[in-house]
C-alpha cells in the first residue's frame, strides 16, 4: 500500500501546470505573492460566466419580507436574479453609480439582498455591506467611515437608521432607499422605497455590454466589510477584487486535498458530478465574509441553490431541512451542534457535507458529526474579515484525527507563529502570535491609517491576534485570541482548554471560559454553559465532572448554567465580553454573600 501523500505533495499535484487550480506569482505594492492563475480577475467577470452558465437552475428560496407571514416563500433562478440585477444595476448607473462607486448594501439575507450585491458588482462598484442587526449608533458610525453615494436596506435596518435621517444628512449621507415595503413603519422611520423599477432600455444595454469598466482589474476595490465590533465601534475592512475572487477557487482546495490525501484522483473529482444536486441551508449572514465569500460564492461558482430563513428557529430550521431537501449544513459550531443535538431532526436525515468556521468548535464535534452523518464530507475553516474567509482548513479524516486543528494554509496563503513582543518566528510546536499573509488579505481599514499600521506589517503579514501552535505536520491549533487568555498568577490558561473539558459532557450546547476577578491571583477561571435540548445538570455535578479533566490552575470556580443560549452576535459568535459580565456578576454575588 502506498504511503499517504503529504499535504504538501497533495498541493503540488492541485497547482500543477496546467491544472484549474494553476499557482502563479503576482507583485503586489512591491511584494511577492503567490495567487490563482486562473481565478476570475474581478466579481463582474465571475457573474457574467455563472449566471448565465445556471440561468435555469433554482438560486435562492427565501421567505418574503415583512408584513408578509413567516411562511410565505418565493424561489427564483439563477437567470432571475441576473434579471433583476441588471434592472437594478442600470437604476443605479442613473443616479451615477460606476467603477468604485460605493454603495451600502443592509439586511438580512433575502433575494432583495443578494440582487443588489451583485447589480452594485455588475457596475463595477463596492458594496458596503451593513451589518443588519446593528442599533443605530454603531450603524450611522458605519455608513459615515464608508460615505456611500447610495444606500439599499430593508425593512428592519430602514426601521433603524429611517427615524435618523436628518442627523445623517448632516453627516454626508443621503440617497436612502428601501427595497421592500415601510408603509408598517412610524412615519419617521420610513424610507423611500425602491418598488417596481423601469429603468431606461438605453442603460440596461449600457450595463450588459459592460459600459464604463475599462479600468475594472484586479486590483481595483471590491468590498467593505465591517469587524464584528464586540469590543468597540466596527471597523470598515476594504479588500481588492483579487483578495476577494480567491475565494472562488480556494473553496474547492480542502476537499481535493482530503481525496487526494485518502487516495483519490484529482481528475475523477474534478469530473465527477454530485449524486444529487447540493442545496444549502444559508444560517449566516450574507453582510459577513464567511456568509458572502463562503457560502455564496461558492453557490455562485457550482450552481448550489440556497435556503434562507428569516430568523434562526430550531424548529423552522428541521422544517426547511425536510421540505426543501437541503444537504449542505454549517456556518459557526453553535449553529451544527444545536441541530445535531435536537430531538426533532429526523433519523433519515442525511448531509453530503458540514462546514464550519469562525468560533473554536468543541473538540467533540468533528467526531458526532462523523457517526452521525459516516457518509457526509466535515470541514473546518479558519479565516476572518481581514482574510477575506478562508486561509486555512482542514476536512475529513485529518479533522478526524485531530480535532483541535483548524487545518494548514491553503495553497496560496501564508502563516507564521511568533513572539507577541519581539516579533521574531518560534520553532514548530512553541505556543505563541499567529501572522497570516497572502494575497486575501484586506488592503486596509477604512479611513484608519493607524489601526491599518498595526494590523498590517510592511512585508504583509498580518496580526490575527489568535494565539496558536503549529505541530509537526504543520497542522495549525488555535488555543486562543489574545484578549481572551485567562492570566491566573503565572500561569497564563487558554480559554479553549478549559472549554473542549467542559465540551466533553455531551449535556452540553455551548460553552465559553472567561476571567472572574481576583485579589491575590488576578484572574480565575469562570464558565458558562447552555444546556443541550432536554438535558439536566446542576453546577456541583459539572464542577465535579470537569474538575478532574484540568490540571489545577485552569479549574474553573463557578460555572454558571443556562437553559437559554449564550449570547451571541449575529455570526453566531458568542459574545465574550457580554459573556463575562454575566459571569462576573454572579461570581461578585456569591463572594458578598459569603462575607455575610
């Protein structure tokens, strides 16, 4: 039997010349980068080979917008969203959008959403994409270090920022429209809705024949995303159409890898079409890279059609899943684990694939999944805005057998772990910063030169603030962001060590470690746990079952039991430093009240 390729004979054989996924080298601000050669060179060439190539094949299914019922759905082709978008795009190309134009795209995710992305992209312009559960502060915020010439929202983020239209006036930003109906609104908060657009046939020729894109390349700008903001107001993440076209062959490469590795042909997979056509449960935001530059994408690229919910329900979620036959699950740990874990997912469920990112899973999870579903493909990525998704991932069996890792970089991107202070590379195994590098990463932040500095270096590399190791197989493990390291006396303890402990009792949904005050030590470790549908547990049993797991110092002394989920942000991650208040404060509680 042959031995396994290694990942790095596995690469060499997918970037072979001559290969879809041929390497080349491109000079970029007087740096060397390795890029795809045959990537699509901007977001319009893309969508005018796959909208076509699918125009035939059903896209989205969505729910309607409010006030419409929950139930009420509508499913549209692929060429039916080209449609709308040119008529879209030639609307725009009226009020003067063109290349770099930027335009706010906010919502949730919706048909009316993903038209307006790509009418903006079909002008050559740069979506500015709103994070749609925002309150109103840190929206405006977002819309003024951005200065759209237009924005297109729904009906919730009209309800938000519609009552503020004088203030934002005030600061620049006017040309607010709604793409779906505000009449269920207090006046103040309605917008001027878009509704029923004939735009000039003159500018729907304009925008098919490509008017106005002589100067569309790689490196002009495609998007701005914005920082999840969880300790502070958002940062606006500007990336090039190149850092954000990567996506649509780096999707592909951790699969072909994992075939590769278990003794696969490259050819027979590029070739051989799925047993039934995939459809994906959409439960991450389109306004987030992992959502845009993941899922949609990679839609977009195969033809894949997508579910989409109004809002996250255990139940609607089990309900689309049978009625809409999807085969395709993921988005951040939480979100899997809660289906996995609910009694109402039918026996005879079954997944071509489960993909996610974006929080540390338990290190249970590749395992579940695997005895769950034996016959479904397991991925996990690492990525986040800055990297614009994916930098590194890791499927299949080399998840299975390590299930801490978040995989190897992919074939075009870089990383390395060094010392927090000096800078300088550690030695394979030696726990310390993690730097990312590539051509996916951002090109800078918003309107913030000085925040830009300190994340980017001057050779590229770009400061994750993830704590990380890299075995001897060149796995990367991330134990870590830095801000969450809990600093108990000398001892420095990962949150994540203390969690996949915690993790290992299956009563378990979710679980975060954070600090708890202490006079002598500083810190001590302190968790949070919701508990798995149906499950019982007290604090004391959980103490003592996890106490005997974790070397001493990273016990934790209170472990606070909800039978509500954690709080979260709308990718679904849990919100650590909203997390630690509620911790905290019961912890302080509890020391008063033994003072007594």
């Amino acid at each position: 039997m042959a031995p396994q390729p290694t990942i790095a004979e596995c690469d060499a054989i997918i970037t072979a010349k001559g290969s879809p996924f041929e390497i080349t080298t491109v000079e970029i601000n007087g740096l060397t980068y390795k890029t795809w050669l045959h990537a699509p060179p901007h977001w319009r060439a893309f969508l005018d080979i796959k909208l076509e190539e699918y125009a035939d094949k059903e896209f989205i299914s969505s729910p309607l917008a409010p006030p419409a019922p929950q139930t009420a759905r509508e499913t549209v082709t692929y060429g039916e969203v080209h449609r709308r978008a040119v008529r879209l795009a030639a609307w725009l190309k009226g009020q003067g959008v063109g290349l770099g134009t930027r335009v706010a795209v906010g919502g949730s995710n919706s048909i009316e959403w993903v038209v307006a992305f790509l009418a903006v992209h079909l002008l050559g312009g740069v979506p500015v994409l709103l994070n749609g559960t925002l309150t109103s502060k840190p929206q405006i915020h977002c819309l003024q270090i951005a200065q759209p010439k237009i924005t297109l929202v729904d009906e919730h983020v009209a309800s938000i920022i519609g009552v503020h239209k004088a203030e934002m006036k005030r600061r620049g930003i006017t040309n607010l429209y709604c793409w779906s109906s505000t009449d269920h609104l207090p006046r103040k908060a309605r917008l001027p809705e878009l509704g029923e657009i004939n735009p000039d046939p003159k500018l729907i020729e304009a925008v098919e024949r490509g008017e106005g894109l002589e100067g569309l390349g790689p490196e002009s700008d495609a998007t701005i995303f914005f920082t999840s903001g969880t300790t502070g107001l958002p940062k606006g993440v500007l990336s090039t159409q190149r850092a954000s076209m990567h996506s649509v062959l780096t999707n592909f490469t951790p699969t072909l890898r994992d075939g590769l590795r278990q003794g696969g042909d490259l050819r027979t997979m590029l070739t051989t079409p799925y047993p039934v056509t995939p459809t994906m449960l959409i439960s991450i935001p389109f306004f987030h890279v992992t959502g845009c530059l993941g899922w949609l994408v990679r839609a977009i690229g195969s033809g894949f059609k997508l579910v989409f919910m109004r809002r996250w329900s255990t139940r609607v979620v089990l309900d689309l899943i049978k009625a809409e036959k999807v085969n395709v699950i993921g988005g951040v740990p939480a979100i899997v684990t809660a289906i996995l874990q609910s009694p109402l997912l039918p026996k005879d469920t079954e997944m071509l694939s489960v993909n996610y990112g974006g929080a540390p899973p338990p290190e249970r999870l590749p395992g579940d999944l695997t005895r769950r579903w034996p016959n479904s493909a397991i991925s996990h990525g690492y990525g986040m805005t800055e990297t614009n998704a994916m930098h590194m991932a890791v499927n299949g069996q080399d998840y299975i057998q390590r299930p801490t890792t978040v995989g190897v970089p992919t074939p075009i991107s870089e990383v390395k772990i060094v010392d927090p202070e000096t800078r300088k590379e550690l030695p394979t195994g030696q726990m310390g910063l993690l730097l990312a590098r590539g051509v996916n990463i951002m090109k800078e932040y918003v309107g913030d030169p000085k925040a830009t500095a300190n994340a980017l270096d001057k050779d590229g590399w770009l400061d994750t603030g993830d704590v990380a190791i890299v075995d001897s197989d060149g796995f990367v493990h991330i134990t870590d962001r830095m801000k969450d390291i809990i600093f108990r006396g000398g001892e420095n303890i990962p949150s994540v060590e203390v969690e996949n402990a915690v993790y290992d009792d299956k009563r378990i949904a979710e679980a975060a470690a954070v600090p708890v005050p202490d006079h002598r030590l500083g810190e001590l470790v302190g968790v949070a746990v919701s508990l798995a549908p149906g499950a019982t547990a007290t604090e004391a049993d959980l103490l003592a079952t996890v106490k005997p797991k974790l070397r001493y110092p990273a016990q934790p002394v209170i472990i606070y039991v909800s039978n509500e989920p954690l709080p979260r942000n709308a990718n679904g991650k849990p919100v650590k430093l909203d997390i630690k208040k509620i911790v905290v404060k019961e912890y302080l509680a509890r020391q008063r009240q033994s003072k007594l």
